[in-house]
C-alpha cells in the first residue's frame, strides 16, 4: 500500500521590512491548511537577499508570528543553507543543466561578471493551482533565467526549489505575485528530477484604495496593531476572511475561533480577484471579540492603557468597574481606554471624554443651556430652575432605588412636562461638562446620589 503523504507547508518571508497582513494571511493559509490536514507548518526566512535583509524586519516576523498564535514544528534561516545550495549549483553545472556566462554588469560599470544560467528547455509547463485550477506556460520567453550571482551567492529560484525539497514541502501556498515564478520553479524540480509539489496562489490583499497592501501606501505592520491594542483573535479572524468565506453556504457568520477556521479550511471557497483589507471591518471584529472578553481578561488588556493620574484618584478601581460597559461600548481597540481618559494630570481636565467620572467637571454655563433657550434672555434662570428641581426629585431616592430605572422614573414625568431637551440637557452637561455624553439617567446612576446631587447643585 502506497503510504500517504504528511502535508507539508511553510511560510517563508524575506526580512526585508516589517511585513503587513497581506503577508501575515499568506502564513495564516499556509498554517491553517497544514492544522488542518494533520501536516507540518514550516518558517523558513529567506534571507538571501543580503543587501536588503534587517534584523528588525525578522524579529517582527517572530513577533507578529508569536502574537498571532501561528506556531511552526521547524524553523529555518535560508542563509544557512548556503553550502547544500553551492553543492546542487555545481551539480547543475557539471550535467550541463546550467552554465557560467560572462557578462557585463547591469550597473553600467562595464565590469565583467560570472553569472550562472539555468539552460533552459524550452518546454510548456502546466501545473494545477489549487484556486486557479491548471495553468500552463511556455516557458521560452523566460530565456535562460539567471539562478545565482555568483557561485557562492545563489539567488531565490534556486534556493526556494532547493529548500522546499529538503523541507519535504508539498504544498506551496504564497501570494499571487510568485505565479510567474512557479514555472521556473519547475523547470528546476525537473532538472533536479524531483517531485512537483501542489501550488496555491492566493489573490491579492488590497489596501482601501483598491491598490495592492504596500508598507509605503496603505498598509502598517502587523505588529503595529498588537502595539495599539487589538485583540490577536480578532486579528486572526478578519485577516483569514480577507478573500475566503469559511461560512456553511447561505450563512453570514463571521465570528470564527481559530480552532472552527482550522476545521473549515479549504481551497475552494477562496476567491480569485483582489480582496480588500478594511480597516472598519478589522475594528468592528476586535469589538465583537472585546464584548466576548470575560471582566478579568478585559481588565488585563485595559489597565495598560490607564492613565497614571487615574491611579492617585481615591476609589478609581470602583469606578472602573462602574464604567467597564461603556469603555466596551466605546473603544475599538484598548488604546482607545488612553483617549478616553487622556488627561495627563488633574489640571488637564475637561480634556477627555470620561475623566469625569473620576473629577468634578468645569461646565461652562453657555453650554448648560438647552438649544431652544438659548435665544430666551432667561433661558439660563429657567435653566436653574429645571436644575434645581431635578435636586429635589432626586433627593427622595434611597441607595436601593438610585439606579438607571429609580432615577429615570422620578425625572421623566418632570422631563417631559417641561420638555425634554430644557431639563435633561442641562442634567447631562452639569453631571460631565460636555455636550456629548452617555445618557444622564446612566452617568447619574455611576456618579452616586452624592456627586449627582453636588454637580446639579453647583449651579443654583
Ligand atoms: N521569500 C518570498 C517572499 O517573501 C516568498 C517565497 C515563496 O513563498 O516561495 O516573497
């Protein structure tokens, strides 16, 4: 019986920048179909290219590779390989199969250098691709294709061909751009008489401008969203979707666990044009993925971004947890809690959209004023009027009834008698000194009878 093939397959960037989620989804397909399959994810750092590789740049592929939860079973630095490489370059050239040209350097200096050729066949190469079905090229427009700069210094196609052999891949699974690659590819397999490995060309990631996700136009790098505060799941589960719907057929799901996108990988709902990363659509997934967050986990991620000040105001950590719904409600990513809450110190206030929650607030009276009294020459006394009687309707409420339904109760009926706007405006400017606030039954029933009853009071 002909014993199975492990699948095999590998992510394999050049660290010549910090790479974004166009590359960051080619690992996760690669990483996915292998889960999937019980086969092998392989990293592998092409480094070869000597001139443009950074250390940085392969550091934040560890990084970003770590935060996303994409482990690999073996780890590989190309450059390392550089004598297995050497060694099947000679071989190439002893059988003819490729040659040594003198040739003029390209940077006009009129130097000669020995290059190393491929010969090539000529032939017609056809090979299947997993989401773009057979293709076939002729391959003598290619000429004879230029494999190593020098003996010592072999370049991409042959070192790729070399390296995915040795790796046992057999799933090859990269971005689209390498499709014109694939036949040289092979015409080096069949020279070395190796097998072909099955080849997946994944459609382009664009950026919202329609333009191909570039590091210089439209694209930040992955790690950059674990700076600011994005969950990794949530990350995962956007960059997957970019071009391929993992849902049941007639269903709209989007929330997928990594454990239900391994389950439900495949090739064949993948699409073949462009897809587009937005960034909308990243933020609503990380909400989706905040809401699920247990109290713990979500305290875990938030308390970072809290600004020092916050930490010298008494009874700060109750009141966090008072608020803890509505940062849900507000941030897209926990970075977010740092604006909420940005004022530096005490004597920034008034500058954030939550600090007061944690400091009186400085109301400016012009603001206090409901839009329809403005223009009434006792629009503010009416105004303290209103305020003063929300007081006394409020005072009655016990520590069992101050809550959203106590207050809002005691106040509607006065509310709607005077008209909404001129009595629970100036309750929400007076509870937090801005116009754009929660509700003011919600921010009254956090703040407490005593700091509601206060602030009303400031004005009268
Ligand atoms: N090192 C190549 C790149 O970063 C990928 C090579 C491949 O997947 O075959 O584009």
């Amino acid at each position: 019986m002909e014993e199975t093939k492990r699948i095999v397959t590998r992510f394999a960037p050049s660290p010549t920048g910090k790479a974004h989620a166009g590359s960051y989804r080619t690992a996760m397909y690669a990483w996915l179909f292998a889960r999937n399959q019980g086969g092998k994810f392989i990293l592998r750092i092409e480094d070869t290219d000597t001139a443009r590789n950074s250390k940085e740049a392969q550091d934040d592929i560890y990084e970003a590779l770590s935060w996303l939860g994409i482990d690999n079973d073996e780890q590989y630095i190309q450059s390392e390989h550089l004598v297995r490489h050497q060694e099947l370059l000679n071989k190439l050239i002893t059988e003819d199969k490729a040659y040594i040209s003198r040739e003029e350097a390209k940077d006009g200096s009129g130097v000669m250098k020995d290059i190393i050729r491929f010969r090539n066949p000529n032939t017609l190469v056809t090979f299947v691709d997993l989401i773009r079905g057979p293709i076939s090229i002729d391959t003598t427009d290619l000429g004879d294709f230029v494999i190593a700069r020098t003996i010592n210094e072999p370049l991409y196609h042959l070192a790729v061909v070399i390296d995915d052999h040795d790796e046992r891949v057999t799933h090859v699974i990269r971005a689209e751009e390498h499709i014109a690659n694939t036949p040289r590819h092979i015409l080096l397999l069949e020279a070395f008489e190796w097998d072909i490995p099955a080849y997946a060309h994944l459609p382009l990631v664009l950026g919202q401008d329609k333009q191909k996700l570039s590091k210089r136009r439209n694209a930040l790098p992955m790690t950059d969203y674990a700076k600011v505060g994005y969950l990794p799941e949530a990350v995962f589960n956007c960059i997957a979707m970019i071009g391929w719907n993992p849902a049941d057929p007639g269903s709209d799901q989007e929330l997928f666990t990594t454990e239900e996108l391994i389950k439900r990988f495949d090739f064949a709902r993948m699409q073949k044009g462009g897809a587009v990363f937005n960034i909308e659509k990243l933020n609503w997934f990380n909400r989706e993925y905040i809401k699920k967050l247990s109290m713990q986990e979500f305290w875990k991620h938030a308390h970072v971004w809290l600004p020092v000040w916050i930490e010298n105001i008494p009874s700060t950590q109750e009141m966090l947890k008072k608020i803890e719904h509505l940062f849900r409600d507000h941030i897209e990513k926990f970075s977010d809690i740092a604006t909420l809450l940005s004022a530096d110190d005490v004597s920034d206030r008034g500058a954030a959209e939550f600090d007061y929650f944690f400091m009186e607030p400085i109301v400016d009276e012009k603001i206090l004023v409901w839009k329809t009294l403005k223009d009434d020459p006792d629009g503010l006394e009416k105004t303290k009027t209103y305020l003063k009687q929300v007081a006394a309707l409020l005072a009655p409420l016990t520590e069992e009834t101050w809550n959203y339904d106590g207050i809002k109760n005691v106040l509607i009926e006065y509310a709607d008698q005077e008209g909404k706007g001129n009595v629970l405006w100036p309750l929400r400017v007076a509870l937090s000194g801005k116009e754009k606030s929660p509700d003011p039954f919600e921010m009254a029933s956090i703040l407490g009878k005593d700091a509601t009853i206060r602030r009303v009071l400031v004005y009268i």
